[in-house]
C-alpha cells in the first residue's frame, strides 16, 4: 500500500513542479489561454490525447465494457469517426487563431450566440471536470481506505484547482506530455500480463457472455447510436480541442498532431476496453463487480505486481487530473474572454486578466466538486455533458465552416434547442416523467433533431449572412 501512496505523491509533486517551472513564462493573456501560440506537434499529440482519454474512458467506458464487452466501443468510434473529419477543420481552425469557441461564434454569427455557447460549455465543461474527480477520488479511496471516496474528491479538486490556475495553457499542455507517455506505456505493458493471468483470450472468451464479442452484443442500433453519436459530435466541435489548435505553432503543427491523435486513441480505448473486458472474467463478482467503473485500478492493485501495479494507477490518476485540468481550464477561458474582457473590462491590463483569470478557476473547480458529489453514475453524466454539447454547439461550429448560407438566427436557435432538449429530457428522466421505454434513452437524438432542424429551417428563411461575417472563414478554408 505504502508504494502506491508513494507513485501518487510523487506524480502531484511532479505535476505541481511543472505547474511552477512554466509559470515564469507566463506573462500575457496569450501566454495563459494559448500558451503563446508556441506549441509544436510532439506537445499538441499528448495534450490532445491526455485531455480526451480521462474517466470517460478510464471510469465510464471501463464500466461499460465490463458489463457489455467490446461493444462499449461504439462510445469510442464516434470520437474516431470526428477525428477523420478533424484532420480537415484543423488547419482552418488554426488560421481562424482567435482563443475560444463563443469568440469563433460571434465572428460567424453575433453576440447573441456568444453568449448562448458561454452557457452550454459551462454546464458541459464543468459536468465533464465534475466526474474526473470522482474518479480520483475512487483512486484516493482504494489506495487510502480510511479517505472515503467523496473525501478523496475534496482532495483531487483542491489539487485540480491548484495546477489548473498556476500556469494555465502552459502548465497544461506540458504536464500532458509526461501523463500521456505514462500512461500509453503502462496500458499497453498491462494488457498482455492481465490476459495472461486471466487465462489467455480463449479462456476469457469462455467465460464472459458470448455478446462480449459481438458488434452490438447486448445493445439495439439506438443504443449504439446513442453512444456514438454524443462522442462523435462532442469530438467535432470541442472548445479544449480548438484550443489547443489555437495553440500550435503552425497549420502544419495542428494537422500533423491529428494524426498523431488519432492513432493514440485508437490503440488506448481499445486497450482500455480490453482490460475491463479481462477484469469481467477474472472478477466476475465481489466489490468491483458492485462499482465495474474501478475496474482498471482494481485490477492494478490486485492482479499486478506491486511496482507495475503502482504504475498503472499512477497512470490513472494522473491521466484523470490530466483531463480535469483541461475541462476546468476551458470554460475559465470562456468567462474571460467572453465575460469579462467582452463586457466588463476590455481594457484590463495583463496582470488583472491573470489575477480573474485564476480566481474563475477556483470558482469554477467548486462548482464542478459540489456537481460531482451530487452525481451516482460516471457514464450518464458523460453522456449527458456530451449531448448538451454536441447538440448545442458541434452544429453550429461545423456550418460556421463548411456551410455559408448558416446565419445568426439560425445559430441562435440551434444551440438554445439543443441545450434546452437537452437539459429538460434529462430532468423529465430523473423525475420518472417518461413512459418507461422512452426515459431509459439519452437525450441525444431528440436534442440533435431539434437543433438541427432550428439551424437549417430558421437559416433558410432568414437573410444570408454579411460578406463580413464570412470573410474570416472563407480565407481560412
């Protein structure tokens, strides 16, 4: 128990030190929402790939293929299928060089739908931070039992807090770099050793359900669809991705770290899936089987030896405080950015932009800690900040690009359907307002449905767009 207290203390004192090392660096509103637009490929693969791969994969999508199988990778392949099509709005995204998504939005559109994107990222965003903690606190519970598990939160958000708001983009990107290699090694150096502990795969495949091994396996097409979908559309349109190309030192930097990207979160969530996969065999039942969203660090403190074992959750753990950091660190760049130096203080100087900047970080990391104290399931609050994105936002960012006739009343409309369908299909479910058959659906379809019939119907009968308004996008393309 002792090494593996040891591995997370070591991890925190290592992040927190190149938190310090950076902040000196800091000087400038550039330097803390962008990282000075200086990050090469190498920086942007990892950063990318440590912000993607947290307890949605590591919590979430382990438990859903404890339970289901490799079929849990429909959640997976939607963000797959976004990156094929990222490869070509990188470069664009690149040239576009401004800092958040809302400021991408009123370029394209108006103040209106600015504003409008502020609020769904913040119930997105701040939903996603919220179940990072929970999965550190899991991980403080299980390495030190006397923390209890919302015990454990408190203690991961105040580290959260503290790294996000030290160095901002900066800090961020290069902590990435060093969790993503962590954890790439340690996933991949773990699935051959548990397989084989397991009794290698035919032995596995005996023991598990047959649809374990199925394309669809126990779920209907709406249940894969709805799994796809809200991981697909979050990957077209997420504001820490843009970012961070906003952040690249070049169009070629940006593209390059796609594919990069890309191949990294392939060969993880297909080896985080087969973990969880090889843990439904070897602890088909016991406490795991009571929480399966622990079952990869689990199956690091009981099926590994003692040092790997502490490397793999170390991984873990450092990879969820990777991407809470990122989900916090986002929408504080909204409420800067779009709030307060848009309609507060324009003028503030860096210092004040820097002092706001850090004080919205603590405040936004309490409200995702109160969030995530309140929450009893990691993948439906998943897919539920999903959707609130991906209806609300993905639609609009995509036409932004790729379809000129979009135009501010449209967008409007678009993304004040997909939040609200959103927001109130998931509270009508909670209350029990639905016929059994329909509250046991996810709220992405219907909420996609309606924002994009919002976009295309109100855009069509409303006047084109200004040259403008297009101009940006249009050198950009």
């Amino acid at each position: 128990m002792n090494l593996y207290a040891i591995t997370l203390a070591v991890i925190v004192l290592t992040l927190l030190s190149v938190s310090l090392a950076r902040v000196s660096s800091v000087k400038t509103k550039a330097d803390y929402l962008v990282a000075g637009r200086s990050l090469p490929a190498f920086v942007l693969i990892f950063t990318l790939l440590s912000s993607w791969i947290g307890s949605g994969s590591l919590l979430a999508g382990a438990e859903n293929a404890y339970k289901h199988g490799f079929p849990a990778l429909w959640q997976a392949a939607g963000g797959w299928a976004g990156l094929i099509l990222i490869y070509f709005i990188a470069p664009r995204a690149r040239k576009f060089a401004q800092f958040t998504i809302p400021d991408l939005l009123e370029a394209r559109y108006n103040q209106t739908a600015r504003v409008l994107g502020v609020i769904a990222i913040l119930f997105a965003y701040t939903a996603i931070a919220s179940y990072q903690l929970i999965g550190g606190g899991d991980i403080m519970h299980l390495v030190f039992p006397s923390v209890s598990a919302h015990h454990g939160q408190i203690i991961i958000a105040t580290f959260v807090i503290a790294f996000t708001a030290i160095a901002g983009m900066s800090s961020v990107a290069y902590m990435d770099v060093a969790i993503g290699m962590l954890a790439t090694v340690s996933l991949l150096v773990a699935l051959p050793l548990l397989s084989h502990k397991a009794g290698g795969w035919a032995h596995i495949a005996s023991v598990v359900p047959a649809t374990h091994f199925q394309l669809f396996g126990d779920f209907d097409g709406v249940r894969a669809l709805e799994l796809f979908l809200p991981t697909c559309l979050l990957m077209l349109g997420n504001q820490s991705m843009y970012q961070k190309f906003f952040s690249a030192k070049s169009e070629k930097d940006a593209t390059r770290a796609v594919v990069g990207w890309f191949i990294g979160i392939v060969i993880l969530e297909t080896v985080i899936v087969a973990l969880a996969v090889v843990g439904s065999a070897l602890y088909p039942t016991g406490e795991v089987h009571d929480k399966p969203r622990e079952i990869l660090a689990y199956m690091a403190m009981h099926a590994l030896n003692p040092v790997l074992g502490a490397i793999l959750m170390g991984a873990i753990f450092a990879k969820v405080i990777s991407t809470a950091n990122n989900f916090l660190f986002s929408p504080a760049t909204n409420l800067i950015q779009d709030v307060f130096l848009r309609y507060i203080r324009p003028n503030a100087s860096n210092r004040l932009v820097l002092i706001v900047s850090r004080t919205l970080v603590v405040l936004l990391g309490i409200w995702a800690l109160i969030q995530s104290l309140g929450t009893r399931s990691v993948l439906e609050k998943a897919l539920y900040a999903y959707t609130i994105y991906s209806a609300a936002l993905t639609p609009v960012i995509l036409a932004a690009f790729f379809w000129k006739r979009a135009t501010a009343a449209g967008a409007v409309t678009s993304i004040a359907a997909g939040t609200a369908v959103t927001v109130l299909w998931d509270t009508a479910a909670v209350h029990n307002a639905f016929p059994a058959y329909i509250s046991n659906r996810d709220a992405i379809i219907p909420a996609l449905l309606a924002s994009l019939l919002c976009l295309f119907a109100v855009s069509l009968f409303t006047p084109k767009p200004t040259a403008k308004q297009l101009s940006p996008f249009a050198e950009a393309s």
